[in-house]
C-alpha cells in the first residue's frame, strides 16, 4: 500500500513539474507574441547548414587579410610560433549579416522516411508544420490529404504574398509554399498552380516544362495570361515594374539549363539578382495591410551536390545580400517586422578542414578559381571537342587558367621552395597551388573517363569518385577545395541540422533546438496568422 501511494506522490509531483513548466514556456511564447508581425520574411537557403554558412564567413575573412608566411610555414610543420607566450597566428572570420540576428536556433531536418531529407519534404515540413515522405509537395505521406502553407495562412489573413527563388519556380521548395503535388517532378502541375493561389508576386527562375512534360500541353504563358498574371523575362520589363502592381511572374533574362538563375559567380552584367528580385517583391507587396515573402537561394544545394565550394560560397554571400534587403526595410518597422532564415538540409557533408591541411585552412586558395563548375563544364566541352584525343599534358594549361592549379618540375618546385623560405608570400602560394604528383594521377584518371564513352556510372567504385558530375571537373574541384582545407562526405545530403536566425517581433521564440515544423508554428503564432 505504501508503495502504490509513494507512486502516485512521486508521479503527482513529476505530472505537477511539468505542467509549470510547460505553463511557462506557454507563456513566454505569449508574452513574445503580442506584438503582430504585419511584414513577414522568410529566406531559406537551400542546402546551407553551419559549414556553407562557416566557409562563407572564413572565406569574407580570407578576402581581407593577406597570408602570414611566417606562421603559415611553421604551423605546416606542426609548430605553433608565440610572442610572449601568446600564438601569434590569429585566424579571422567575417560575419554575415544573419548570423549577427538576436534570435539563433536549430532545426532537425529528418522526414516521415528518412534521416536525410529532400527539399520537398522538408520544404513541406516549413512551409506548413506537418511531416511527410521525400519526393511529396504539399501533401500527406500518401499524397492524399493538401497541406495548407503559411503563405496560404497569410493570403487568407489579408496580406498579400511573394515568391522568389534562384531556380525554377516550379521548383521542390517554392512549390511547397503554394501547391500539392503527389510528387515533385510534375513540374507543369505545379505551376499550374500559380494561378490558383492568388499570390501577388512571383520572382527568379523560369520553368521546367512550360508546355507540359512533353510539349504538347497548353502553353503555361496562356496560362498564366488568362488569369490576369503578367509574365517579364527581360531587364527591361523588370525595371518596369512599379508599386501597386499585382499578379507579377518576373523571370530572369538569363537561365541556365535547368530554368534556374546561374550562379552568383558566374553572373554577368543586367542580369537580375537574388537581392534586386527581393526588393522588387518588397516594392510591389508594400501595402498597409502587409505581407508575406519566402525567398529561395536555392543553388547552394547543387553547388554542394557538385562539391564546388566557391560555387557554394557565392550562393550564400547572395543570400546574405537579399537578406540586407529585408533588413534594410525591417529598419523602417521595426515593431512589425519579422525575418527568418534558415535552410531546409545540408547538402554534400562540407567541413571545414582536411587531413592534407592539418590543423589549418586556407580559403584563400579558392580565389584561383575563375568559375562554377558548370562554368568549367562549358569551357571543357569546347575542349574536348577541340582536342578529341587530349592527353593530361594538353589540358594542363586549361586547368591552370581556371583553377589556378599547375604542376611544376622539380627545379621549379625547389626553387619555389627556395624562395619561400626567405619569406617570398607569392612563392608559398604558388606551392599551395602546386600539383602533387598524386594528382596528376587523379586527372589522368579523371580525364580518361571523361573522353571515355563507356563510363561505368552504375559502379559504386565510379560513384564515390564523381557521383554523376563530369570527372574531370569533380576532381579538380575536390583537389582545390582540400588545397583549402574543404572537404566533403557525399554528392546527396546529410541529416546534420540547419541554423535558423531571426530578428524582429517574436525572434526569442527562434532560440533553441527544434524540428523544421516548429519554424511554421513560430512564425504563424508571431505573425497571427490563425
């Protein structure tokens, strides 16, 4: 007896526990949202975790301080030079604008099948609270039941909505916030859906199938047209478009193959940026009863996918950039403004450090680079058509033009080595450069499979070393990266969490480690969106 009552005593208490502290968790919750979040932000950065956000902000720091040979050597050799007892070596990071932002939290990422998300999934678990199977848009995990999105919530509550994204509309992310698909690859199903959703202001990419998955559809522009949208695909059309206009569709002048705008540093001039197509969404949103605006820097995933760092870098300093753009307008209101960035994975297992390089990274090294991957792709097709039986001799000097990476002779290399040692900074990067005989033999490897018209892509052997990249371009852009001190784990995603950073009404709600679900909660709960 006198145990069965000392249960109950102990499990009152335990009970009574955690109703106070659920109790105040609620009411802190309550407390942080009575104010109402009239402008609401939300920028996902797709495929950005703490290592694209980390290498990003080394890379800024990189930029600005030059190379201390000295210490650059001697910590190479495993010493640790110190002035009165203090390491003299300081190693510097730039923040980015976000990560400076009060509220600072973690999501897990994982779906209803998988530790490892995809982006529709766990866009999906974003944009509307709710879990569901990889592949699956807006849907329950058997593809029955639609999801509604906080866009919906938003459109629903008299404010207007805007999408923007850097790959196509149509896109795993995008969709999530305004359709229901059984599954992601029905591009011309989702767009369709644009129309039905009544959002104001559609920004960015292009699409994938604008007549249909085979080209006999009714075009997406009739579409479109008949239900009172406008569609600009050029500088000068975007230019154009003004405050209080409504039902925009405005694609950028330049796509690459996959309807997607090209990477930031690929970028060429009028082309439109990440940043101008959010400022553009926030000039024809503005209105007194507010908005709403998820914005997608979406080719950090692919770049990771293809484990190009720079790439990768450039995509999220454009994230940061459009982000500066809401800030800026979050200055003006800032008792009504709410902004959330966050990514939806990590892509591609990039760490900063690499067993070549030690203890140390050099980011600096990425600089040599002169393009994105498919950037190289197209200067390297152009190649092999010019040289239909080149050897690894003959695409040294493409390599060294657009990496950087060049293979000296020994005398070249000792006197390189020579001239390091009296303290010649452009001497020891040049070496930083150089290529090892054991890479040569990765590009002699890499070439031969990228000339050759029998590739075993199926073979697990061929998948670790390329995934489905071109090799040559995988492996020189692996051998520059851990030249850097980057590395990577896989062409696929990860299941590591990704950082959420908030400023606004309500930011203290972002703090902490939650699940991808929890974002839509927290910012229907501050912007009073049910």
């Amino acid at each position: 007896m006198k145990k069965n009552v000392l249960f109950w005593m102990v499990l009152l208490t335990a009970s009574s526990l955690l109703f106070t502290v659920c109790t105040k968790q609620e009411a802190a919750e309550t407390a942080a949202a009575t104010g109402q979040a009239k402008y609401i932000f939300v920028f996902i950065g797709d495929g950005t975790s703490i290592p694209q956000r980390n290498a990003a902000e080394l890379y800024l720091a990189s930029k600005g301080h030059p190379l201390n040979l000295e210490n650059a050597t001697q910590r190479a050799a495993g010493n640790f030079p110190a002035e009165n007892g203090v390491a003299d070596f300081q190693p510097s990071i730039q923040r980015m604008l976000m990560s400076g932002f009060p509220g600072q939290g973690f999501s897990s990422t994982y779906s209803v099948n998988s530790l490892i998300t995809d982006s529709s999934s766990s866009g999906t678990a974003i944009a509307t609270g709710r879990k569901t199977r990889d592949g699956v848009v807006g849907m329950d995990p058997t593809a029955r039941e639609k999801y509604v999105s906080m866009a919906y919530l938003a459109k629903k509550k008299g404010l207007k909505v805007g999408i923007v994204t850097t790959v196509s509309l149509d896109h795993a992310t995008p969709a999530s916030f305004y359709a229901s698909v059984p599954h992601r690859s029905f591009f011309y199903e989702i767009a369709k859906q644009i129309p039905t959703s009544g959002f104001n202001y559609f920004g960015g990419g292009g699409f994938v199938q604008p007549s249909g998955p085979k080209g006999a559809d009714k075009p997406l522009a009739d579409i479109f047209s008949e239900a009172g949208y406008k569609v600009f695909n050029t500088r000068e059309d975007f230019d154009k478009i003004k405050a209080g206009d409504d039902k925009i569709i405005s694609t950028n002048p330049v796509l690459d193959g996959d309807k997607a705008i090209p990477y930031a540093i690929d970028r060429k001039p009028g082309e439109i940026s990440y940043a101008e197509f959010v400022a553009k969404g926030i000039e024809v949103l503005d209105n007194p009863n507010g908005f709403f605006m998820m914005a997608e820097c979406g080719k950090v995933d692919w770049a990771c996918h293809a484990n190009d760092a720079l790439a990768a870098v450039g995509d999220v300093l454009t994230l940061d950039e459009g982000v500066k753009v809401a800030y800026e307008f979050y200055k003006k209101h800032p008792t009504e403004t709410l902004i959330v960035v966050t990514g939806d994975h990590e892509t591609g297992g990039m760490t900063i450090g690499f067993a070549g390089t030690r203890y140390d990274s050099f980011l600096t090294k990425l600089q040599g680079q002169k393009g994105s991957y498919l950037a190289f792709n197209k200067e390297f097709a152009a190649f092999k058509q010019a040289h239909p039986n080149a050897k690894t001799d003959d695409v040294l000097p493409l390599i060294e033009q657009f990496f950087g990476l060049k293979r000296y002779s020994q005398s070249e290399y000792d006197a390189l080595t020579a001239l390091s040692k009296t303290g010649n900074t452009e001497a020891f990067e040049e070496l930083g450069l150089a290529l090892k005989d054991y890479e040569i033999a990765e590009i002699s490897r890499a070439l031969a499979m990228s000339y050759s018209s029998n590739r075993p892509t199926t073979d697990d052997e061929y998948y670790l070393a390329y995934g489905s990249y071109e090799p040559l371009t995988v492996t020189l852009t692996h051998i520059l990266n851990n030249k850097a001190g980057i590395a990577w784990t896989t062409y696929s995603h990860t299941g590591l969490p990704t950082p959420v950073s908030v400023i606004g009404v309500g930011h203290e709600l972002f703090n902490g480690y939650y699940d991808n679900t929890d974002i839509f909660k927290k910012v229907v709960l501050v912007g009073h969106l049910q």
